[in-house]
C-alpha cells in the first residue's frame, strides 16, 4: 500500500512540473526514487499533449535541427525557429516541445539528429515548462553525465535532480566542473539553492579573477540572499565601479544591473506591508533589453497580485510567471531565488516589486 500511495505521489509531480519546483526544497528522496520518477516521465506523455495542435512553419527544414542551412532564416531552421518564434511567447511553449518531438521520431536512424532533439527537449522541458522529470529523462537520453556535453546541459540537469529531491545526484553530477570559467552564473545560482553558500561564494570570487565586474556582482547577489543587505551593497558598489578593460555589451550590463541593484537594496530593509497604504503600484526595472515594468496589488497588508505589464524580453523563459508567484508566496521580496536561466528578468522584477511596494509607505 506504501509502495501505491509513493508512486501516486510520484506520478502527480511528473505530470504537475510547477507543484515539483514549490516542494523540491521540502523534499528527499532517494536517487532509486528520482531514477524511477525520471523513467516513468519519460515513458508517459504529459498531461497536455492530446490538447495542443501540432502547429509549425511548413517550410520548416528538420534536418536542421542538426546544422543551420543559409543563414538566419526562423521559418527554415529548427533552433532559429525556436528561438525567435517558440521562446518568446509562453503560448506556443507546448507546440514547440511537441514539434521537436515529431522531429525527433522522422529523424529517429539519424543518431546526430535524435541527441539534437534530446538535448532541445531537455532545455525546453527545463527552461520553458519546469517539468523537471521529464526534462531530466531527456538531458540523460542527450547523453548528459556520460559524454560530452555543454556547461549548460550539466547545470541545468543538476537543478532537475535537486528539483526532484535529491541534492547529492546533483552535487555529484556539477562537482566536476571547472571552477576558473566567467560563465558560472548558474552554477553560482544552483549551488545556493543547493544551501550551499561556501561553494558557491568561492565560484563566485573564481569569476572575480576572471571576470572582475560579474563575480563582484554574483557576490552581491549571494548575499542578497542570505539577507546581508550591508554586504551586498558594498559588493554592487564595487561591481559598478570596476575597471573596465574593454567596452562590451556584458560589462555595460553588469555595470548598469549592479546600479539597479543599489538602488533598490535600501527599499528592502524598508519593506513592510503593514505601513503599506492599500492600492495597486506600477513601478519599473531595467532588465536584459530595457524597462520592464510590474502593477502591484497590496490590500490588508498581503501582497495580493504582482503582474509584469510591460517589457521587452526575448528569452525570459518561464521568470515573468514564476517570479511573482515567489513574491506572493513569500509576501515579500527578500530571501526570493531568481530563477535558474533567467536571472536577469527575475531580478528586475523583484527590484520593481519593491519600488512599487515603496510608493504605498504611510
């Protein structure tokens, strides 16, 4: 009966990605567990598969799924297709996953193309709809943790695993990384979610010598986190003064989001829904392509909606979603994660919420 009960548990969170990511910090399980959640993910289509319509360009060319023909093209190339048209828009999300699956079945003798597919479905299942399961089933399937694979694969895949409840499947699968790249930002995020603040600040402070103005911020974010408001502000001061070795959009971003960062640390010492006046407040941040601006409800001292009503975010994946939900969980804005892959959306709309939250001060 025990063994009934598990497995009905295990299946509801397969088929319900969200519920997963609100439990993963409250849950444990055991690698047998998660192995066995993981397989039957993967042999069992998702709950909303029947009721999505297959919907692509024609003139979409499968076989690029493996190498781009002629250019930038989104009506020809499968990845180009996906990036432009399916990762902007949250709507088409499903019709996208589904489209690589039916690539992925014309193109089965072709074993390039099926871990291309693999691999897309993996990204897509973790990024887009946070099916953890599933997207864990075919990072593996890509070869993920047994072959050669990119930086982004392994991190991602260990966020499923720790996702899923278990901490030390992850752990083991990232610890291998190298710690002396500029582009730990995920790792960074994933080890404080793991609890683990003594890595991820040393990977942080590796960035440091690397890449002095992100790791400054990364090290700012991470006490952020932990509710070390002090700390974090010196590190973005920092960060926003740094030494410029040559002029580049990523450093101009970091520059700029440690700015934002700044000035709306000071607002979340000064959060209190209880001296905050009822009414909806829109404020806004500076995000990865310019403003993005959020409508906050407050009434009887709760936090009652957080909206993003205006942006211009091309690959924010599923931040614009789950961030407000965070804030409305939490009601608040402090000690809430930005969301892996998406950190720079996620974090202009906690810095808006508190701008917003600010305007309502009695």
């Amino acid at each position: 009966m025990q063994k009934l009960i598990l497995f009905l548990v295990l299946l509801m969170f397969a088929n319900d990605p969200l519920s997963a990511a609100d439990k993963s910090k409250e849950l444990k399980r055991s690698s047998r567990e998660v192995k066995k959640m993981i397989k039957e993910a993967g042999r069992e289509k998702p709950d909303w598969w029947d009721n999505v319509q297959l919907n692509y360009p024609q003139s979409l060319d499968f076989q690029t799924i493996v190498k781009a023909k002629g250019g930038w093209n989104n009506r020809k190339n499968v990845g180009q297709w996906i990036w432009d048209v399916i990762n902007p828009n949250d709507k088409k999300w499903k019709e996208g996953v589904k489209t690589i699956h039916l690539i992925k079945s014309k193109l089965k003798s072709d074993k390039t193309a099926v871990q291309k597919a693999n691999m897309m479905l993996g990204r897509m299942y973790h990024d887009l709809l946070q099916d953890y399961a599933r997207a864990a089933y075919y990072y593996e399937e890509a070869g993920v943790g047994k072959a050669q694979a990119g930086f982004l694969a392994y991190t991602s895949l260990g966020n499923c695993y720790l996702q899923l409840g278990n901490k030390k499947m992850a752990e083991s699968l990232v610890k291998p990384i190298r710690s002396d790249r500029s582009e730990h930002g995920l790792l960074i995020q994933l080890y404080a979610d793991m609890g683990d603040f003594k890595k991820a600040t040393k990977l942080a402070n590796d960035m440091v010598k690397v890449n002095q103005a992100t790791g400054l911020l990364k090290l700012g974010d991470l006490c952020r986190l932990q509710e070390q408001y002090d700390e974090a502000l010196k590190y973005y001061q920092q960060a926003a003064q740094s030494d410029k070795k040559k002029s580049n959009r990523r450093y101009d971003e970091t520059v700029r989001r440690a700015k934002e960062n700044i000035k709306a640390i000071t607002l979340f010492e000064q959060f209190d829904l209880n001296k905050t006046k009822d009414g909806t407040y829109t404020d806004k941040s500076y995000a990865y392509n310019g403003d993005l601006h959020v409508t906050v409800k407050v009434s009887g001292g709760k936090i009652d909606e957080v909206k993003v009503t205006k942006h211009r975010e091309k690959q924010y994946y599923a931040s614009l979603e789950e961030m407000p939900r965070k804030i409305i969980e939490k009601q608040g804005v402090k000690g809430v994660d930005a969301t892996l892959g998406a950190t720079i959306t996620a974090e202009a709309i906690l810095n808006a919420t508190a701008k917003a939250v600010n305007q309502g001060r009695q």
